[in-house]
C-alpha cells in the first residue's frame, strides 16, 4: 500500500514539475510555429512536420519554437556592376517572396531561419548582373521597356533555376529593378558633356545663320546691281529711286495725313517727262 502511494505521489510530482517547468508561446498574426523537440533522456526529438499556427501555444521546457513570417517579404540588394560596354551602373534589385504555408518546418529543416542568407541571396545577385550586363548603358538608363524585360528575366531565373529546381516552399511573388543610373561622377561628366555639345551645336548653327545672311546680302546687291543697269542709272541716281520707292511705301502704310521732307542727290535722275516740251 505504501509502495503505491509513493509511486502516485512521484507521478504527481513528475506531471507538477512538468506543467511548473512547461511554458506557454504566442504565435503572432502572419506567422507560423516550427516546434524544435530537444529531449534531456529519452526520444530522438528533431522538428515537428506539422506547424503551430497563430495563437498560444504549450510546449515542453525542452522544445524551442522558432516562428516564421510567411507573409511576403522584400529582400533589397544594392548593385555596382558594369554594362554590355563595360560601363559603370548603380541600382537596387528587390526579390519579393513569402514561406508557403504549413510547409515552413520542411523551411527550417532542410535551410534553416536564414534561408534567404545562406541560400538565396547569391543566386539572385548572380541572375541580376547576367542579365543586366546584356544591355548596353544608353538602352538601361533611358528606355523604360528595358526595366519590364529584365524583370521578367529575373523572375524567371529564379523561379526555374532555384525555387522549381530545388522545389523550396517559398513562393516568389515578384522581382523588382530600381532606376538604373550611372555612378554619380559618371552623370555629372556626362551632362558636362552634353552642355558643350550643345554650345558646339548652337555656335554652328548662329555661323550657318550668319553665312545664311550674308549670302543673302550678296545675293540682293547683285539683284539690285542688275536692276540699275536694265534702267541705265548711276549709282546715285539708282540711290534716289530706292529712297523714293521706299518713301512711296511710306506714304501707302501711313495715317491720313503725313508730310513727307524729300532730299535727292545732286544728280537728278533721267526721268521721262510728263507733259510735252514748250
């Protein structure tokens, strides 16, 4: 009888001192519980396949519990590479992905809680400047269809080459490529360029305007030139007839009333006359 009541009285301590040792998890919105079971004596202990979903959970003294975010996470890395012909570029690449659902112990068995550290990262970084080392700078830093393909590219890479290939529970939701730029000092030689350039440009065109001009020029004094001689007048007299041609075109354009002061040179110009000799 006392053999029985010690041995009830030792199960009830074990099961105290489990229940006062136990501990109580809270599994936040969005995550998941990877219980870890690590016995002291017996079992063999290793990862629970089925995972704790949001709320408290008990779980032994011995068990750890790791939680995994399976919402969609971005992943940034920062790129310094150069293009097709071996030019300078700057740029972010952003991998958007989250943990599958109820597969986030197969997660943290087969890659652990860093997985994106240990077994991601290089290979995006790896994807990216294969295909942006395609494009030549002019075509990355000004054509905006050029962003979309590589995009699309990237996702692609990664979705058949890593997350199909290995078959990891993560699903890629997208991959995003920043504004592609050349480094700092690159943009301000090059819009230095571009200022001298169009100085070049503009002092061309000022001297193709002036030579313009001046061809003009030669061109009406050869006209009027002609016109002088098909009328038989000197240069004086031809000068008379422009001045008053022009004062005609006056007279013609003016207000109502308009006086007019004429002066001509000292040798008349030949007119016919207009009425008949006395």
């Amino acid at each position: 009888m006392r053999q029985g009541a010690w041995f009830m009285l030792g199960v009830v301590g074990i099961v105290g001192a489990s229940l006062l040792t136990s501990g109580c998890v809270a599994i936040e919105a969005g995550h998941e519980g990877v219980m870890v079971e690590q016995p002291f004596f017996f079992g063999h202990g290793g990862i629970d396949p089925s995972p704790s979903k949001t709320g408290r959970v008990w779980v032994a003294p011995t068990t750890k519990v790791i939680e995994v975010d399976v919402r969609p996470l971005q992943y940034s890395e920062h790129f310094d590479i150069i293009s097709a012909e071996n030019a300078p570029v700057s740029f972010d690449a952003f991998l958007i992905a989250n943990v599958v659902e109820g597969r986030s112990p197969e997660l943290i068995g087969r890659y652990g809680a860093t997985w994106y550290q240990n077994n991601v990262k290089e290979a995006f970084r790896t994807f990216v400047r294969e295909e942006v080392q395609r494009y030549p700078l002019f075509q990355l830093t000004t054509d905006p269809t050029t962003r979309t393909k590589l995009q699309d590219a990237i996702a692609r890479e990664v979705q058949n080459k890593l997350i199909d290939k290995q078959n990891m529970p993560i699903r890629l939701n997208r991959v995003v490529v920043g504004s592609i730029l050349p480094p700092k000092g690159v943009v301000e030689q090059t819009t230095q360029t571009i200022v001298q350039e169009q100085r070049k440009i503009t002092m061309v065109e000022f001297q193709k305007a002036e030579e313009a001009r001046e061809k003009a020029e030669k061109q009406r004094g050869i006209a009027d030139r002609a016109y002088r001689e098909s009328l038989g007048l000197t240069a004086p007299e031809f000068v008379d007839l422009r001045r008053i041609e022009v004062q005609k075109e006056i007279v013609q354009h003016a207000p109502t009333a308009l006086t007019v002061i004429m002066g001509l040179e000292r040798v008349g110009i030949n007119m016919p006359s207009s009425g008949t000799e006395r």
